[in-house]
C-alpha cells in the first residue's frame, strides 16, 4: 500500500480518509483499550477502518487519475529544470572553471538573553503588581562559569543534551587553542580569507566541519578523564613521588658545592658529613659519611588516577590577560577573572565601570570566595620553597582566600563596596551568596558579585583519597567502569566523588537597580540559608542542620498571612490611607515641604511592602522561612519544580540529603505522589568543591529559561536506601517541562557548613511591575542584549580580548577623595576615550 501514499492527497478530496502507517498502529492499539476490550464480552465491536471507501465507486480510476497527474506536472517540473539548465550553460560557457560558492550554513553564537516579557503575557500573575519592596527583592542578572566543559553555556548543552551544538564546539575549540579566527590573506596563497583556520596547520575549517574535526578530541580533553599532568603543575598519579629518608652505609663520593651550600650541609649533619675547600680556592667539597640520612624520591602506588579536569589547552591568555598577571597570580584567579566577565557580560555589562552611572562605587561589592584558596601557591609556598627551588617573593598573598576578590576588584572592578571574602569548605558558593544577599536587603549594597573558585592539586587529591571520599579509579577500572562513568550519585554503586577545579559566579542586584539599569533577570533569590549542625566528632560528615528552614510551630487554625488575595487586599487598604495622609500632607505643608513628603511617603510605602510582601512571615513562629519565601510570591511547596542535590555520590551525603529534602516537603505539605525531580549535577562536572554550588545554581537558572531538568545519565540502579524518600524522583535522563516556577538548591561542606537556596523563576517578578515600568525596562533590555551579544561575538573572532584589565580607576587621583565622599557621584561615558569616567 505504501506506493499509494504519493496520492493520498489527492484521494481525500473525494471525501475519503486515508491514514498512515503510524495511525493506523495507532487505531489497532486502541482496540486493546481496556472499555474497548470490556465491551467486546458483552457484544461483538464493529471497527471500520476503510476511510468510506466502500461508499464511493470508480476507485481505480480515481487512483489512475491521480497517479497521470502528479506524473505529468513531475515531467513539466523535470523540463523546466533542463531548460534552466540549458540557458545557464549559454551563458556561462565553462560552467565547470567557475567556482561554486559555500554554501555551507554558518554557526550562529548567542548568549541566551532572557527574552523581553510583554505585559499582557504577565496577566495571570497580575494579583502581584506592587507587591514587594523591590529594594529588598535580590535577583541573578548574570552568570559565569570555568569548569571541565569550559563555560556555562557549552557545559549546559553537554548537560541537557549530551552533546555539543556546532556552536558549542566552536566556542570549545576556540577555548582549548584548537582553532583560531582569521581575516585576511592566507599564508602559502595570498587568497582573502574570514573564518576559522586550525590553531596548528592554518588550515581553514568551516563552520559546519568543527564539529566533525575536533568534537572527539574535545570530549577527550574535557570533563571527568584520567589526570592530564600539563593541567595540574606535572602531577602524573601514575609516578606519585614521595621522599624517604635512607641512611647511607658507607661514606659517598664527594660533590662540589659553593662556600655557603658546604656550610649549610655541615650545619645539619654535623659530624656526619666532611667539608673542605678546593685547592683552586673557588669552591668546596662535600661528602657525606656513613650514618648520615638523606632523602630520596621514591615512586609509589596512587589509586585516584581521574578527575574533572578544565580543558586542555585552557589559557588564560587568550582571554586576554597579561602575561604579567598570569604569572603573578594563582590559577584560581585566573578562573575567577574570566567566569567573573562572563557573568557581567551575561548580565549585559561589557565594561565594569559602567555600573558606575547607576550606583555608586561604595554600592558595588563582592563575597567571591574558595575552599581551599591558591592551591599551586600552598604546594609553593609549603613545598617548592622547602626544596630551596625558585619561586616568585610574594607567594604568600597568592595562598589567601581573599586575594582572589582582591584581584578581581583590582583588575576589572575598582569598586569601594561590602566585601566578605567566603570560606565554606563545600558550601562556599551557597555561604557567599547568602552574605551577598544579606549586604543588598540591609542596604549596604546594591549590586554583589558572589561565588567562589578552587583547584586540583596532588596534595588535595591524596588527602580526600586518605579519607576515602573520592572515587578508587583502580577499583572502578576492575569493575569495568569508564572516567565518565565513575561519579554516581544516588545509585546503589555510589563510592566516592570525582574531584575537579574551576570558578562559579554570579552577578546580584536588588530587583530595583536591574530594572533601572535594564539588566537581565534570570532568576530570583527567594530564600539564601545556611546552617551549622549538631554535636559530632566528624568534620566531613553531613548534617540535618538545613531542616531548620522548614522550622513552624503548628498553627492553631487557618494562617491568613499566607494567603496572598488577603495580603492583596490588606496592602491596598493601608496604602489608601497613606495616600490620604500625604494628601493632608501636601496641603497644609504646599509646595515647599512637597520634596520632604514625597521622600517619607515613599518609606513608608516600601516599609508597606515589606509588613505584608517580602517579611510578612519574618519572626512568625507559625510560618518557615521556606513557607513564608514562597508564599510571597503566592507559590507553595507543590509550585517547587527541581531540586538541585549536592549529590556527591558519597554513601553519607546522598542519602541524608534525599532525607531532608523529604522531610521539608512533608514538613510544608507537598501532595504525597506529586514527586520532585532531583538533579545530580556532579555526575557530570566532578567536585569543584567551593565552585560546585556556583555550577549548579547555573544549572539551575538555565533549566528555569528552557524548562528542560537534566538527568544524571550514571543513574543505573537507584539506591535502595533511598526508596522511603518518596518526594524525589531521581533521573536518567533529560526531561522537557511545561515550565519550573521555583527550584531548591542545597549545599554542604565540610566544617558543618549546609547552605540552601530558593529561586524562583523571574516572570514573578516582572508581574509586579507597572505595564509602563515593564515596557522602558524591556527597552533598555534589549540594548543590554545587543551591546553584550556584540562583545560575545567580537571576543571570538578576535576584535577584542574577553577579559579588559584596567589600568586605571574610573577617577584621577583627585577627585578620588571626592568620589568616595558624595554618594551621588556617577561615571558617565565618554565617547572620544570610549571609556566610562568621572
């Protein structure tokens, strides 16, 4: 039958139905439909599937008529082409000496602006208009990433998707120094030539062969994999050196050494070791006797061999910082400064200093934080400097936690705000956030940059091996397991995590200031807690502590707080009589004391905001932190739509982790069966300890813009341990939603350091705006999409470095003082210097 589907179309304008091979398996299947299948006991079931063709006659014909015709306009279409043909060699006479141009299609960068919202869409959420004190309301306005699949963007396609877009090849490619762009004659033929050429050879790629050339080596060099020494300072598990100590049994041969260096052997082996001078006056012999100890390098076993490794031939020079700087600084800085642009140009901010004409320098600061801080500085400044190797002077600054912030601050942001360097183990990212948010809701600050960044080093990897949290490669090797296979999290095989390096950040605002600077909103901070934990003996052991956002007192009745139509209604009402009072106010102060009223009316409007929108359940026994987040923007524990584990794939952390979650939900209500999909990002990015919540908070906002919750595609037999946790669904693969309006995000660390969050997805708060607040900051947000997807698209082709050191502040040194001093002082842009100055 199939040679008839070339006239179906022709034989339903008859008035028959025709179906295809699909629902016609679709109509036979149904028969097996359990009524269906009840019926037919009672009584036969009549099932036509003839389309009426039994009504209508002269079938043959009608199929002949309609084969004729479809023939003769294929024959007329074929004569045409040929004709077309014929008139293309008249005249072009060598049609075969003219080249065809490439018509290949070409990559499309963007960088995913979230799209403008019209006010009408918004309609549905329209009880919320005016709800909250967008001062105190802290929203996500950019993002950034390094991590072992590169940036935020090309990690969330190998995330949701499991493979890399064209454009997400060439983005990587570019990032791992494989190709190169290029403008201008090509060496050896002189011909003109714009596009990607390869980094080694100069050949030029096409757009459309990146992926085919170079995917396979990019998903070599990227992810989890086995150690690669030119990433990690030389560090081959596989010849792990230690020193022993031995001590010689019979006198050595004698060695040359300068005056100083014999010295210094006899200062510490005393009569164990012979020092004399040289006859020719200008050097000295050493030798060491019988019984002195020496140490010697010794090669032993090492069984964590993989980790989640940044990509190779990731350098921070083709970001564009100095040289002078790589050298200087630690490699987690340099992490930090490139995840930290990426996330203001994600936040439409492709000059730093332009924050500087909407709010004032001391408005602007950062949490940025780590782990364990500069880990090549520490293996430095507590190895190499023992072994009386060369190393830069100032080592010691590098191995602090807050010379990383200081950096960023030095090179890119010249701010004078809040600063709180983080430090949570784990759990650092989740800890600067919540600091982060604390400095915006209590004034001290407008706009925060919060995240954290650490690295992979020997000394890190043999110490999480000595307390058996990380994976065993040789067992998992013996087991039959792949690098990309061995972190597991919530599965029955689970052993251990995957340790990796890289920096995660975000840009903060108060919902006021995005909207005036018409920043993107990506999501909303809803709720930033942490939480220390009980009595205990073991550091790295996770804790329940987290619970206690769930914290209430039962209530003795209906809680009409949490209903926000009576919230609505209770704020209008207060709000007519402060109208009524400024009123009065006006009239009997006239237009002399109108400035002073207009300033009080609006305090006490946003103190309004505060009593019934963003604190109404703040120090209320009766309603948790995490009911009372939610309810403020009228949502409940059944609107949480992902939650983002730690997941470490540890046996303790899973497990007690899928124990809270579920305790939460019961604790605040959520319908029984109606289940929480749980994502396990680690089995995909590794550890980055104090980065690791800066990636799934990523994640998370991404999974917000696409509706899609990644699964974790280790996820072959869920731990049976887990099966009373009956709110988390724990999944293998990528699922499409129809929308997430809130996620829940934890985090632990080691140290008694549980951190969680609350983000709630940003139509909430668009909905709260005016439809003439809504339509100037849509406009002023499509400029920040056009300047930011411009600079996007410049950096790759190599018009300007991604990362702009400064070499100056946005103020000569005398008006420094000045600056500082008035809190109206803002930076306008110069168009001549193309910079933003006082």
């Amino acid at each position: 039958m199939s040679a008839n589907n070339l006239v179906a179309q022709e034989i339903e304008k008859t008035g028959l139905r025709t179906f295809s091979a699909r629902e016609m398996a679709l109509n036979v299947l149904a028969l097996l439909h359990p009524q269906i299948s009840c019926g037919a006991h009672r009584q036969p079931i009549w099932a036509d599937f003839g389309g009426g063709m039994d009504r209508v006659g002269g079938m043959s014909g009608v199929f002949g008529r309609a084969h004729r015709e479809i023939g003769q306009e294929a024959d007329a279409k074929r004569l045409i082409n040929a004709c077309d043909r014929l008139d293309y060699t008249m005249t072009n006479p060598n049609p075969d000496t003219i080249p065809m141009p490439d018509m290949s299609p070409l990559a499309n960068h963007r960088h995913h602006f979230p799209a403008a919202k019209d006010y009408a869409s918004l309609a549905h959420l329209r009880h919320l208009q005016g709800m909250v004190n967008l001062d105190k309301v802290v929203v996500v306005t950019g993002y950034g990433e390094v991590g072992p699949h590169g940036n935020a963007e090309t990690r969330w396609e190998v995330e949701a998707f499991g493979e890399l877009s064209v454009e997400g090849c060439i983005e990587l490619a570019w990032i791992m120094g494989l190709i190169r762009h290029a403008n201008g004659p090509l060496p050896g033929t002189g011909q003109h030539y714009t596009g990607w050429v390869d980094a080694k050879s100069g050949e030029p790629v096409r757009d459309a062969d990146v992926k085919e050339r170079y995917e396979e080596y990019i998903h070599a060099h990227t992810g989890i994999r086995l150690i690669e020494p030119d990433l990690v300072n030389g560090y081959d598990p596989a010849k792990k050196q230690v020193l022993r100590e031995v001590q010689i049994e019979r006198d050595m041969e004698p060695f040359e050494a300068t005056a100083d260096e014999a010295a210094a052997y006899k200062k510490s082996n005393g009569d164990r070791v012979d020092v004399w001078e040289n006859a020719d006056g200008s050097s000295w012999s050493v030798r060491f006797l019988k019984g002195a100890l020496i140490r010697v390098p010794a090669a032993v076993d090492a069984t964590r061999l993989v980790a989640a490794l940044i990509p190779k031939g990731w350098d921070a020079t083709r970001f564009g910082i100095p040289e002078d700087v790589v050298r200087q600084v630690d490699p987690v800085t340099l992490y930090m400064l490139v995840a930290t642009v990426e996330a203001l140009v994600r936040s439409g901010i492709t000059d730093p200093y332009e924050l500087y004409q909407h709010v004032h320098v001391s408005e602007v600061g950062n949490t940025i934080g780590s782990g364990l801080g500069g880990g090549l500085s520490l293996q430095g400044m507590f190895g190499t400097r023992r072994l009386d190797a060369e190393l830069q002077q100032d080592i010691i600054q590098e191995t602090f936690i807050s010379t990383v912030q200081a950096w960023v601050n030095m090179l890119l942001m010249s701010s004078a705000g809040s600063v709180r360097p983080a430090v949570g183990a784990c759990a650092t990212t989740v800890l600067s956030i919540d600091m982060a948010v604390d400095a915006i809701q209590s004034g001290k600050a407008k706009i925060m940059l919060a995240g954290a960044t650490d690295d992979f080093c020997e000394e890190s990897a043999t110490e999480f091996s000595s307390i058996g949290a990380t994976s065993n490669t040789v067992e998992e090797f013996a087991s039959g397991r792949e690098p990309s296979e061995m972190c597991r999290p919530c599965t029955s095989t689970r052993n251990g995590f995957m340790e990796g390096q890289g920096a995660g950040v975000v840009v903060l605002m108060s919902a006021s200031t995005a909207i005036a600077c018409g920043a993107p909103i990506y999501g909303i901070i809803g709720m930033s807690a942490t939480a220390t934990d009980k009595q205990g003996s073991s550091v790295p052991a996770p804790g329940k502590g987290i619970l206690g956002s769930a914290r209430e007192a039962p209530s003795g009745g209906v809680l009409r707080q949490l209903d926000i139509v009576y919230r609505r209604r209770a704020l209008d009402a207060q709000m007519r009589a402060l109208d009524a009072w400024k009123a009065a106010e006006l009239e009997e102060l006239g237009p002399d004391g109108a400035a002073e009223v207009e300033a009080s009316h609006l305090r006490q409007c946003r103190a309004l905001q505060d009593v019934w929108g963003n604190e109404f359940w703040k120090r209320n026994p009766e309603i948790s932190p995490l009911r009372g987040s939610l309810a403020v923007w009228g949502l409940t524990a059944d609107d949480i739509g992902l939650a983002s584990f730690h997941g470490t794939s540890t046996v303790a952390n899973d497990k007690n982790e899928s124990r809270v979650l579920n305790a939460q939900m019961r604790q605040l209500g959520r319908t029984p069966g109606h289940v929480l999909p749980a994502v396990c990002q680690k089995w995909l990015t590794g550890h980055s300890k104090g980065a690791a919540a800066g990636f799934m908070l990523n994640g998370v906002i991404q999974s917000m813009r696409t509706g899609l919750i990644p699964g974790n595609r280790n996820a072959d037999n869920i731990g049976a341990e887990l099966k009373d946790c009956d709110y988390s669904v724990y999944l293998s693969k990528t699922i499409q939603t129809p929308g997430i309006k809130a996620a829940l995000l934890k985090s632990f660390g080691f140290g008694q350091v549980g951190g969680e969050l609350l983000i709630v997805h940003p139509d909430y708060l668009l909905a709260t705006l005016n439809e003439e607040t809504l339509n100037e900051y849509n406009a002023r947000l499509r400029g920040c999409d056009a300047r930011a997807l411009r600079y996007w698209q410049d950096v790759l082709v190599g018009n300007r470095p991604f990362v702009q050191v400064k070499s100056s502040p946005p103020y000569t040194p005398e008006q420094e003082q000045d600056v500082l001093l008035d809190p109206t002082a803002r930076a306008h842009y110069d168009p001549k210097t193309r910079q933003y100055r006082f």
